[in-house]
C-alpha cells in the first residue's frame, strides 16, 4: 500500500492518547468490577508479560496498554474502596477546620470541614443551621477551627433529583455529610500539627483567598460585577445570582466562570511578560509556574484548572528543550496524570468538559485554519484574531455540545457571538483584577481601577443577559442518553477520519 491508512497513523502520532483511553476503560471496568486483589494480580501479569516482549514490538505495546487498562482497574477498586468508611450510629462530637467560603442555602450554611480527633483528615460537606439571634454563622470562615457535635451520614442524594449528588462528593473526597444546629458548634483553636504538610499548604493557601476577596470587597466592589470578578479570578462562585448563571448559561458563556485554560493561559502570559528581560529562561519558568501551581492551590484545584496546569508544565519544559508543546500527547499525559492521582475525576463533569474541549480544539481548528477561505482571512492582519477565536469557539463547542447536552438538556445557538463578548471583557477583567491587588495601596489608582472593572463586569452580565433573552437563544428540554452521547462522538471521529483520508489523496485542496 502507498502509506499506512489514516487511522493508524493518527494513533502512532499519539502513543500517549492510546494510554489514556487504556488507563479509562479500566477505570470503567474497575467501576463494574470493583475485585481489588484481581486488577492488582492482572496489572502485575501484564506488566511482566510486557518485559518479556521485547522481541514482538506490537505485543510489548499490547502489553502495555493492557497493563495500563488493568492499572485503571485496580485504582478504581481502590478508590471505592476508600470511600467505605465506617461511620458511627450515633452523634459524635468532633474538632474540625473549615475548608472552604461558608455559603448561605436558605435557613444553613453550607461548607467543607476536615476533621481531626480521631477521625483525622476526614473530609465532610456540613450544613450549619443558620442562628437568629446572635448571628454567629457569619464569623464563620475558610481556615476557622469549631467544636461541634453532629451525626455523621454517608453521602446520599437528594429527593426527586437527577443529579447523582452522592457521586459528585465522592469524586470531590468527600466521605461523609452532616447537619449542624445552631446550638451544637463553637469556634475553637484547633491543633493543625496531625495534618500533612500538603493539606496545611492548601489551608494556608485558602486562607490567602479569603484575604484577597476581603481586599477585592474594600477595594470598591460590590454586587454582582464582585461576584462576576471573584468568581473568574479567585473560583469563587457563591456570591453570584441563580439568574446570571443562567444568563451565561443560555448564553453559552458558563466556560466564562469556570476557571480553566483561558485563565490559566491570561496568567501565564502576564508572567511571561513581566519576566521576558531575564537571561536564564529556565529560571524564569521555574519562576512562572510556581506561582501558577500556587494559584491552583488556592482556587482549589478543580480539574479543569489542574488540567490547565499539567499542560503548561509540560508546554514550558517542551519548549525549553525546543520540542513541539501543545499536542493532544500534552492533553494526553494531563490525563494519565489526574486520572492516576484521583480516578474518581474521570466522573467530574468539569474534567469532562475540559478535556473535551481541548481535545476538540486541537483537532477541528486546524481543519477550520486549513481551509482557503480561512488561509485569506488570515493573510488580513486585522481579521486575525477574530478568525482565531471564531475557529477556537466553534472547535470546542463541537467537542462539549453532546456532553452539555446529555448533562443540562440545553444547546446554546449564539455561543459564537457570546464568546466575542466574554472573552475580551475576561481578559481584561483578569489583568485589572491582578493590577488593582498589585496596586490597591496606592487609593486613587484603585478607586479608579475598581470603577472600570465594575463598569467592564456590569457590561459582560448586561450583553450576555441581553443574548440570553433573545428569540432562539438556546434549545431545551433535550434529553439525551449514554448511547445517543456516544453515538455523536462516534460520528464526529468517522467525519474527521474521513476528511483525513480525502485530505491525503488531494480530493480536498
């Protein structure tokens, strides 16, 4: 044959993306078939198979991904293993640090407290019943020390919900819940010493969010323009309004409020550019990422940001060695990473979306960039950027659109135009938020500085709640299973194959 077909060569340019899907599909057999001692007895067969391969190329590579698939098997065993935690039956009385912003739910408080005592480092999500007489519930904050007594539950779902809650706190590490009253809680000094150095890292780190919402709040804002800022910024999205998360919603702007690659990418290049005199580029990389994996220990490391991340760790070194960085090897490794580190992120709707994003855009732009009509748009400086981010759009939303419509039954049809919009107002949202904090003890410049963030976020919530009322913003009520899910991907992959092959035989120029 003239050249191997395209399948195959898409897969030999990726080895690391045939691990990846290895490493899931024995995360979802380890889900089916949750037998510890069988996935470790397997993985240990196959590895040693694969190390007496080496004569039988294509065997050894089987070997490997088989021995990559049992690995999944045996981390999700683990893992559901860990989730089995033996509860008490009755109240208990514990010392715990809160974790996480206290956020109000109607008549409690809602926040994640780790505990110590006895049950070291377990980790709750606690509803605390809100008192109306000396209002306590509101000196409660991330990184405060309480006493409290409460019943101890495993996590469960709620009534007449589709939403498979219980799940969502396992993949978040949550081992159990409980309800507080009023009169079961006191804040008290807690010993942190039984804890690791990484959960007091984190800790601290939290803390230091607090103090930079405090400061974003003294600076000037208010209102939902803070919360837009807090929440792009900081990944704090407690203070924001049911009505415009469903504006960015309808709008197809959510991407906007979860923290992920654009903002981690803004973040990066603002460092890179502050530190584009020094000499010894690898010292100013060193530089960049520890503050950008600092930032991610205080956002809180989702997924999507932890993905974010991983990629430009593996970018920066790539292109110190001058080697190619982003690829779908890059998103690959990030994968194998998280995965590895938490199995249970491969259910995490974030992770999900994330990854299929990039996967998305790394794929589809370059076809949309390769075609005439975008080479001559290109050739025009000015219609650069709008054609890039038009291709970047229109990519990832064919990458999310089966995943948003299976989990919220809605497809947003002006995401394009929505994306004009939120994207340039993010980007400067982002780098006057870091200049206000840089510069708020000088009290004219940040006066000035919180008027035009307020005015710019005040701009973003008004045209995206404006797109969001229009006719045909969105179509709802679509309820998609698994198969129809997987179906669509199916047809995507068959459709870019098939433009591949047509591509490589010159019957499209």
């Amino acid at each position: 044959m003239q050249n191997q077909n395209v399948t195959s060569r898409f897969y030999a340019l990726y080895p690391l993306l045939k691990v990846f899907v290895a490493l899931v599909v024995g995360l979802l057999l380890g889900q089916a078939f949750p037998t510890l001692s069988f996935w470790l007895l397997m993985m240990v067969m196959a590895l040693c198979s694969t190390l007496f391969l080496s004569k039988y190329p294509f065997l050894q590579a089987f070997g490997v991904l088989t021995t990559f698939l049992c690995l999944g098997g045996f981390l999700m065993s683990r893992a559901i293993a860990d989730t089995q935690v033996d509860l008490p039956a009755h109240e208990v009385s514990y010392s715990a640090v809160l974790t996480s912003e206290p956020v109000v739910h109607g008549r409690v408080v809602q926040t994640d407290l780790l505990l110590m005592d006895g049950a070291n480092g377990l980790k709750v999500k606690a509803s605390i019943l809100r008192d109306t007489l000396d209002n306590r519930w509101k000196r409660l904050q991330v990184g405060m020390g309480i006493k409290a007594r409460s019943l101890l539950v495993v996590p469960s779902n709620y009534c007449n919900s589709s939403f498979d809650y219980a799940r969502w706190l396992r993949c978040h590490g949550y081992k159990a819940q409980t309800f507080i009253y009023f009169n079961q809680w006191k804040e008290a000094e807690v010993d942190l010493s039984s804890l690791s150095s990484v959960q007091r890292t984190i800790l601290l780190a939290k803390r230091f969010r607090h103090y930079l919402l405090e400061r974003l709040q003294l600076a000037g804002l208010d209102g939902q323009a803070y919360a837009l800022i807090a929440a792009m910024v900081l990944g704090e999205k407690s203070q924001l309004l049911p009505s415009v998360q469903d504006d960015y919603s309808l709008a197809g702007a959510s991407h906007i409020l979860a923290l992920s690659g654009l903002h981690l990418g803004i973040i990066y290049t603002l460092l890179s550019f502050l530190m584009m005199g020094w000499r010894k580029q690898w010292l100013s990389q060193v530089v960049i990422l520890s503050f950008v994996w600092g930032y991610v220990v205080m956002v809180g490391m989702s997924p999507s940001v932890m993905r974010s991340a991983i990629m430009l760790t593996v970018c920066s070194i790539a292109t110190l060695l001058q080697r190619n960085s982003v690829s779908i090897n890059t998103l690959s490794l990030a994968g194998v990473l998280l995965l590895t580190t938490n199995p249970m992120t491969l259910y995490d709707i974030s992770f999900q979306l994330s990854f299929a994003s990039v996967f998305s855009i790394l794929l589809f732009s370059r076809l949309f960039l390769g075609t005439k009509l975008m080479a001559f748009l290109f050739a025009h400086r000015w219609l650069r950027a709008v054609c890039g981010l038009a291709s970047t759009s229109v990519a990832a939303q064919i990458g999310t659109a089966p995943l948003v419509i299976f989990y919220f039954g809605r497809f947003s049809c002006y995401f394009l135009l929505s994306n004009f919009i939120a994207i340039p107002c993010a980007t400067f949202l982002l780098y006057g938020t870091v200049v206000l904090l840089l510069l708020s003890p000088v009290q004219p410049v940040e006066t000035l500085l919180s008027h035009i963030l307020s005015d710019v976020a005040g701009f973003q919530n008004a045209a995206l709640a404006h797109i969001a009322a229009l006719p045909g913003s969105s179509i709802g009520q679509l309820h998609w299973s698994v198969g129809q899910v997987l179906a669509v991907y199916v047809v995507l992959a068959c459709l870019y194959f098939l433009h591949q092959f047509f591509v490589r035989h010159e019957i499209i120029s």
